[in-house]
C-alpha cells in the first residue's frame, strides 16, 4: 500500500513537472542580485512616464496599417504593448515586424540548451504545427497590404514542450494580478524575477535580444528553416537578406555609413 502511494505521488510528481514550462520555473526559482534590482528599478521608473504617454499617443500610422495586436496569447503582452520596441531606432521596425510571426522568447531567451528547438506553433490551440512553406511569406508573392496572420509563431520549444508560459496559464494570471495591486517596491522586485530568465538581464549584457544576424546567416542560423518548413529558395532568400546583410556592417548605435561603406 505504502509503495503504491509512492509510486503514486512520484506519477503525480512527474505529470507536473513536464507540464510547468521552463520559464515559470526559471521565475519562481530566480535568484534576484542586487545589479538586477538596480536595473529593474530604473526601469519600472521610466515605465510609468511612457504609460501615461501612451494612452495620448496612439500613432494613427499602425491604425491604418490594420490590426494593431500581434501578440494576443504572449504573457509579455500582459505589460508589454503589441510593437514593444521602440528604443533601438535602426532595429525597432525590424523587430515589431517579426513579433506577428516570431514569439518574444525566441528573441528574448538565450539558445544555449541542446534540446531548445524552434518550431511553429498554434498559440490558440497549443500545440506544435506540421512544417509548411505556406506558413512563410517570402519567395510567394504576396500583396504587401495584405496583413500577416498573427498565429502561428516560430516559438522555442523544450524537449517537444513549450518552454514559455501564456496569458491563460495559472501563473500568467497571478502574475498579471499581482503587478496590478503592487506598490513600485514591489513592482521592482517582481519585475527582476520576470526578466531573470531573458537574455537582457546578464550582467555581461551581451545582447538584450537575438540580432538579426543569428538568423539570418548561410552558415550558422539558430532557425532550422527547412524544419521549419522552407523550401531551399525560402532558405536561401532568408539567409541571405540584404537588409540584415546590410545591418551587419554597423559596429555601434552611434555610426553613421555613406553609401561607398555601405557596397563594400
Ligand atoms: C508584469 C509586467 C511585465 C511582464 C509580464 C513582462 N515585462 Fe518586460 N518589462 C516590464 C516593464 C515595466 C519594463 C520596463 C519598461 C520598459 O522597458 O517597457 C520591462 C522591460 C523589459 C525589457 C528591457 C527594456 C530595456 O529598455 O532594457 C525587455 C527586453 C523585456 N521587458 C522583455 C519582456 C519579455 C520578453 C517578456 C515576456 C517573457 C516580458 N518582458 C514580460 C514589465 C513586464
Ligand atoms: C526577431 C527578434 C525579436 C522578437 C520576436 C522580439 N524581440 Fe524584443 N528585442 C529584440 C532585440 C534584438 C532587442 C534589442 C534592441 C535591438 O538591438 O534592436 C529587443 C528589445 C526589446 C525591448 C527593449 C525596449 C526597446 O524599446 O527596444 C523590449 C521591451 C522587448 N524587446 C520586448 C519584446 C516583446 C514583448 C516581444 C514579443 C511581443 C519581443 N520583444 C519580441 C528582438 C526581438
Ligand atoms: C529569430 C530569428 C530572426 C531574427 C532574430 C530576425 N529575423 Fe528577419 N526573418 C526571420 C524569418 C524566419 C523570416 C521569414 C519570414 C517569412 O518569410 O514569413 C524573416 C524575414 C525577414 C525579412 C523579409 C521580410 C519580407 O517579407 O521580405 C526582413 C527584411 C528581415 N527578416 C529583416 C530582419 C532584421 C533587420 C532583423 C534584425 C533587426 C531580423 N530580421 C531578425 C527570422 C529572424
């Protein structure tokens, strides 16, 4: 009897662990430095002045680019509005483009885990989608005024399961609940732990998201694009953009080319 009970709680123990996401447990064990309060700090201050701006500043430009969301299921969405990039102005577009096909932690975790694995994924349904070209735009001739589906997205998945969390998840709602009721300490501290996980909050700072050159590349792309569905044209047209080709020759922020730099 006592070894069925074991045997039980380990069965019940085991269900669990493959269900909660990498992520959530990445956040509930995160272990908060000083350094990350400092920054979360600064941070959650400057949140509360774009807040307000925002709600006077809707651009009317994304209006008529059509629906605005592109995240819907995304627990950054929680905080985060639909284009959350604004601060790296050469990027910025880039980004927000790629946020309607592309989950935020595909950019925004590090891939140093051997089973991370990305792959397009249902975010409605949950689950992990057959690979198809038709889920790709490029090389297919589509009318640029006709708006990408915001689902499904190239998402990392971890030994076959979502490694992220969403909206509908338990811990995404308490969350959610939490942020909205905490005073700006504890804002602070809860903002370190949601971050704990992604790649900006490394001390060493080496990226704060994946740069546009870790997929687009011929040798050495994170995105196994034909297991994504590509056919050899699409990988082909992917790896060798010219616009993240073109990125690529800036060193810094700061740097200004002139056309001759530009077609070397
Ligand atoms: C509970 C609210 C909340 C959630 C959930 C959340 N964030 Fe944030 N995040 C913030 C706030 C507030 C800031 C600081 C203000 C800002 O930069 O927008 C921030 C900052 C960031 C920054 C750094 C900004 C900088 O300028 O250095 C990144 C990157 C980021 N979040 C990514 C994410 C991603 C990816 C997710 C989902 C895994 C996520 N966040 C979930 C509230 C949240
Ligand atoms: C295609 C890759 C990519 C995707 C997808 C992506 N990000 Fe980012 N993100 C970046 C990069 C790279 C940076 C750093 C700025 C730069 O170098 O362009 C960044 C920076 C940020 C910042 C810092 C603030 C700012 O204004 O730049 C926030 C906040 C952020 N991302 C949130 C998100 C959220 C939320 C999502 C999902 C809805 C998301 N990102 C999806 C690549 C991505
Ligand atoms: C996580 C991987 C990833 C990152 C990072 C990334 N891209 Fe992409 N990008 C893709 C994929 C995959 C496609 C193909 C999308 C399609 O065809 O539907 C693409 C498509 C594009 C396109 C073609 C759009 C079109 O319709 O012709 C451009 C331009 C582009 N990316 C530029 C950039 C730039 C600039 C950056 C960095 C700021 C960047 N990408 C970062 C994966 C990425």
């Amino acid at each position: 009897m006592k070894a069925f009970l074991i045997l039980f709680l380990l069965f019940i123990h085991c269900a669990n662990a493959a269900e909660i996401p990498w992520y959530q447990q990445q956040v509930e064990n995160a272990v908060v430095s000083q350094e990350m309060l400092a920054v979360s700090a600064k941070l959650v201050r400057e949140y509360k002045d774009s807040d307000i701006q925002e709600k006077f500043a809707i651009p009317v430009f994304h209006k008529q680019a059509g629906e605005l969301e592109t995240s819907p299921q995304s627990f950054c969405r929680t905080c985060h509005t639909p284009l959350p990039h604004q601060k790296a102005l050469r990027t910025r577009t880039f980004n927000n483009m790629h946020v309607r096909f592309i989950a935020c932690e595909t950019c925004h975790i590090d891939n140093a885990n051997a089973n991370l694995t990305y792959r397009w994924f249902d975010m409605e349904k949950q689950q992990a989608m057959t690979p198809s070209p038709d889920f790709l735009r490029i090389g297919r001739e589509i009318d640029n005024e006709i708006q990408r589906q915001v689902n499904p997205k190239i998402a990392p998945l971890l030994n076959h399961e979502r490694l992220f969390s969403v909206k509908d998840d338990i811990f995404a709602k308490k969350i959610a609940a939490q942020w909205k009721v905490s005073n700006e300490t504890e804002k602070v501290a809860l903002h370190a732990k949601i971050h704990a996980p992604l790649n900006w909050q490394k001390i060493d700072k080496t990226h704060q998201g994946t740069p546009c050159q870790d997929c687009h590349n011929d040798k050495k792309s994170i995105l196994d694009l034909s297991e994504l569905g590509a056919t050899s044209k699409q990988v082909q047209a992917i790896s060798t953009h010219i616009i993240p080709r073109y990125l690529a020759h800036y060193k810094n922020d700061q740097q200004r080319m002139t056309i001759r730099e530009m077609l070397h």
